[in-house]
C-alpha cells in the first residue's frame, strides 16, 4: 500500500490536436497556433543569429511531453482552455497526481 505524508496536489495532463482537414485551416494557421502554444527558434540575418520566441506555456510553469501531451497546474489551465477554444484546437484533458519532481517543477506547493 502506498501512503503519502503530504497533501496531493493535483495537475492537468492536456493532450492537444489541431485539425486542419475537416475544418479548412491552413498548414500555415495550423504551425502558427503550434507556434503560439510551444514557442519556437527563429534566426536572423541568413541563420547568423538564433532566438527563441516563447510561447503561452513558456508563460506558465508547464512540463513539455512528446506527441502534443504536456502538464500544467489548474489554476493555470483556464489561460490554455481559453487559447485553444479561441483558435479551433481540440483537447482532451485529465486531472493527475504529479510525481515528486513534477511537482517541483510546476511549482506546486504541498499542503
């Protein structure tokens, strides 16, 4: 049996995906919405220079997981729901028990 000493914070696991066939967007407005969300690497002056343009999740503490996936904290999520409802993505999301270094990097506090 497994017993824990402190409180359990709880996260949101979101698993995104953005349509492009069925609705009639763009592969140019599908990368931009990605963009937005995860940010990306930019280069200036023929790839002599190199930035990176953050995205939302760059704004709040978030764990990046592959194929879309990715964790943020609840009361950060209606800030992300809001984005993805505004620009035609579909989401599907679960509420999750981080594990201890989830938890330290989402900044969660324990209770």
């Amino acid at each position: 049996m497994f017993v824990h000493s402190r409180s359990l914070d709880t996260a949101i696991l979101v698993h995104v995906w953005i349509p492009f066939r069925h609705n009639g967007m763009e592969r140019k407005e599908q990368a931009r919405i990605y963009r937005k969300l995860y940010g990306y690497r930019s280069s200036s002056n023929y790839g002599k220079y190199h930035y990176d343009v953050k995205g939302i999740l760059d704004s709040v503490p978030s764990i990046r997981y592959e194929d879309g996936n990715f964790i943020v904290r609840e009361e950060d999520f209606p800030v992300i729901k809001k984005f993805l409802e505004e620009n035609g993505s579909s989401y599907r999301t679960w509420k999750v028990i981080p594990d201890e270094d989830e938890v330290k990097k989402l900044k969660l506090h324990s209770g």
